[in-house]
C-alpha cells in the first residue's frame, strides 16, 4: 500500500494504513506491532517535509479520532481527540468565542500532529505559543499502555516516538481579531529594526524573494472592532493575488520551462509579488490573518526552516540576503522569518532561547540546489537548529551537539516509554541514533 505525506513530497510502500475508531483500537494495534516484531509510526495529515512520520510496517492515522471532547468555559480548557484538524478546530472554538493560542501558517494539520514537532506560528508583543498551552496528554506507549502526560512529563517533545497520541488538552484564549498592515521597505533596514517591530504589533513577520533588496513587512494587531465590508473586500483581493501567483506557479512546473526563461519567470513573479506586498490593511478573525491567505491554493514547493538564536538572527539574515543578492539562481526562493519566545519543552528547536525562524521556501528544487544549502549552512553556522518536520540538511552538525545534555534525557525519557523501540524509523537512525548507546545514569534519572 503506498502512503504519500504532503504534496506527494515523498511516498512509502507500507504494508497497512490502520484507522483506528477509538484507543482501545489503538492499544490493540500497538500490542499486535509488537507481537509481531513490526514499526509502527502514528501520522497526522501527512502536512511534513520529511519521513519523520514515516516507517514501511504500520502507519497509524488517526483521522477517524475527530471530536471535540469537552470545553471548560471558566479554565479555558478543551480536550479533544488527537486527529482532529487544526481547520475544523479554530471554526468549532470560534462558535465558542475561543481560539488557540498561536498558529503556523497553515490549517490543514492534525492537532497531535503540530504539537509533536513544535509548529510555532509567529509572535510580537503577543507571545503564546501553541506548544506552551498544552496541559495534558493521552498516549499509547509502546507497550500498548495508554499513560496520561501532565506537568514535567510534557516538557520532552515526542516527534511521534513516545506512542500514539489520542487525545490533547489545551488551554485556550479569548477569541480575538486581527488588523493586518503590511510594508514594503528596504531589506536591511528591517532586520536592523526587528526588535523595534516585535515591540510595535502584536504579530510580525518579514518576507522577501529573489535578489531584490526590499521586504515585506507584516504586523498584525489584535483589535476590537468588527470586520467592515471593506475589511472583507480587502481580505478578499489579497486572497485572491496570492492564491493566484500560487497557482500559476502550480500549473507552470518549474522543471518545464528552460533554464533561462525559468529565471526570468521567478523574477517577475517575486518582482509581482513584492511590489504588491503592501496590499490593503484589514482585519480578520485570527486564524484568517494570522495564515497564508490565498484561498487555500499552495504552489508544490520545498521547505527549510531554522531556529536562529535572537541574538545572532540579525547577522544571519543580513549574510543569507547578501548571498541571495549575489546570486541570480536565488529568484525562486522565499523567505519567511518569524519569532518565537524560548520554550521550556526538550528538543523544541526554540527550547531555551528566544528564536528568529528562517525559512527557506524553495519554489524550483531542481534550480538552485547548492544556493538552498549554502542559506542553510549560514543558519547552521548562526548555531540554528532546523524545524524537525522540514528538509533537513546533510551537514546538519549531530543532534547532541545541537541539544546538548537535553537530547540524552529525552532519549533516556524515549526509551521508558518505548522500551522495544517499535516506534524508530529511518528518520530516528539518521538524525537521532541513540540506541547504541548506554546514558549517563543522571539522564536516567531526570
Ligand atoms: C504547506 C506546509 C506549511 C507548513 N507551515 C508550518 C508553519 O507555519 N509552522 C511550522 O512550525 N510548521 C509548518 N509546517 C510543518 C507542519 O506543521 C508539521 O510538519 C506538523 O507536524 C504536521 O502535522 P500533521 O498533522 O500533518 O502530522 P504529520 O506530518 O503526519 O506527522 C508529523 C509528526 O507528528 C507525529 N504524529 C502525528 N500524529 C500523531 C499522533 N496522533 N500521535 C503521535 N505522534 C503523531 C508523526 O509521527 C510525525 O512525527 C508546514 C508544513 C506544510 C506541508
């Protein structure tokens, strides 16, 4: 059976896809993997750039675990299970006059999914964050043990290797609106003025394209004021422009056009797309203005994302855009930088650091192969650990090197609740590879 993750970006052949209906489907997948000596890998909506979710036994989709289980009006809380959609989730709130606390760029993801890899949205003077409002978890061990995680126990990120999640609860926030204003201003300046940025909106982030040396600058602030006509015509147009480029990009392949031509055509679409970037400012409900508006339409594209430490953020980005500049192979690439306060949760990317997000987005992967890894080795050399859902590079340095004494507790942590390692994968041996080795007792203990 072939399981395809986002944009048929990889496949697998995998001996079954299993739907369970309820945890004790789950708990008797787990046990049946384990008799027979199989893997097994939990996935949510597939929405990754990598295999982590992958492994070619047992692929357990919990898409048939959907429901809203419980709403606490007066804590804010709600437990839901664990494949429910972020989209179907934030309309169910909104009706509840609540919202999560952050949001990547997308809605199409499982909940459990984005709280497996830490997906961060961005931040400003606001600063939750998904990952940090989450109070408890429901999971099959892969002793084919259902466990409850609340408190420390989840400050360990799981990536899918501490069991099948089934269920999350999640603190909530009021529900809120948003006002979009966006810039259109010189690259260097607002690199140099991104800590007066964070200070000025709720919600801010840069993009800019190609060689060209200006950026868009976005910031969002929360607002009291109901949406006008007006407010919707504007989300409307933008919506429109953006799902439009997105879609000529999608129906031009990249790889059909040649070589020459290919280049020209990325800088007069990035030259478009910056020169219209300031677009109308309006307002919409958070999940609207805080994710890519273009109607739902993404053109097939790579993504590369690095947790750049604050303090080093602005000399990074200041040496890729120069790389970028001087190369003209460098008009089919985006880049997206975001802002995350430091999270206290293992293996986070943004785990003890305050974090400015570079993200690479590579809309002709077959074009500019060595300008992609020498962006990412600038990050990396920024002392960046990469997104765990996106490409991740061959010269990444070892994942102790990059989480330090963390890693081994995290593993010492894995293997509590993994003991036979059904949950490993490729992805595990490549980037992770702990198995071999005996922790230091403290790691044990932890
Ligand atoms: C177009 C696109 C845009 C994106 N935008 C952003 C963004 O703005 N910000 C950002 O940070 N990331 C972003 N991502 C990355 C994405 O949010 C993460 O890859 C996320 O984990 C995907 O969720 P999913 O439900 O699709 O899970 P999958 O991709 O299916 O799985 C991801 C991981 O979660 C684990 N997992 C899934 N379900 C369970 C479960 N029930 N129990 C245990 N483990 C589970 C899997 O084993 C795997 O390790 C984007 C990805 C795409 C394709």
């Amino acid at each position: 059976m072939r399981y395809a993750i986002w944009n048929d970006f990889l496949s697998v052949d995998v001996e079954a896809v299993e739907r369970p209906r309820d945890e004790a489907e789950v708990c008797a997948l787990v046990a049946r993997a384990r008799r027979q000596g199989k893997h097994l890998r939990p996935v949510g909506a597939g929405h990754s750039f990598n295999d982590l979710s992958l492994c070619e036994d047992l692929l357990v989709d919990l898409s048939e675990l959907d429901k809203i289980l419980s709403v606490d009006p007066e804590t804010l809380r709600v437990r839901v299970q664990a494949g429910i959609p972020l989209k179907a989730l934030v309309v169910a709130l909104e009706q509840l006059g609540l919202a999560l606390a952050n949001v990547g760029a997308w809605l199409e993801q499982t909940i459990a999914g984005v709280l497996s890899t830490a997906t961060h949205g961005t931040t400003g003077r606001y600063q939750n964050t998904l990952i940090d409002s989450l109070r408890s978890l429901r999971l099959v061990d892969g002793t084919g043990e259902p466990r409850v995680l609340e408190g420390d126990a989840l400050k360990q990120l799981t990536l899918g290797y501490f069991g099948v999640i089934t269920e999350v609860t999640l603190v909530c926030v009021p529900l809120f609106r948003v006002r979009q204003r966006k810039r259109v201003i010189d690259g260097a300046e607002a690199i140099a003025g991104m800590d007066a940025l964070r200070g000025e909106h709720d919600f801010v982030d840069l993009r800019w394209t190609g060689t060209l040396p200006q950026m868009i600058v976005g910031g969002w602030d929360i607002t009291e004021e109901p949406a006008t006509r007006l407010d919707r015509l504007a989300r409307g147009v933008e919506g429109v422009r953006i799902g439009a480029l997105n879609r000529l990009l999608t129906v031009v392949r990249a790889g059909a056009i040649p070589k020459g031509l290919r280049r020209r055509f990325f800088s007069a679409l990035g030259r478009a797309y910056i020169r219209s970037g300031r677009g109308f400012a309006h307002e919409a409900v958070w999940y609207e203005g805080l994710t890519f508006n273009s109607f739902g339409v993404a053109a097939p594209h790579e993504e590369r994302e690095f947790a750049v430490p604050r303090e080093r953020a602005a000399d990074c980005l200041l040496a890729a855009r120069a790389r970028m500049m001087a190369d003209r192979e460098a008009s089919s690439l985006e880049i997206q930088v975001r802002f995350s306060p430091a999270v206290d949760v293992a293996l986070a990317p943004n785990a003890g650091r305050e974090t400015v997000w570079f993200n690479i987005n590579v809309l002709d992967p077959r074009g500019n192969p060595a300008l992609v890894d020498a962006l990412s080795s600038v990050a990396l050399e920024h002392g960046a650990r990469p997104h765990w859902a996106k490409v991740i590079p061959a010269d990444t340095p070892s994942m102790v090197e990059l989480y330090g004494e963390s890693m081994l507790v995290w593993e010492a942590a894995r293997r509590r609740f993994d003991p036979d390692g059904l949950f490993l994968n490729d992805f595990y041996h490549r980037h992770i590879a702990l198995t071999q080795r005996s922790l230091p007792e403290w790691a044990e203990r932890e």
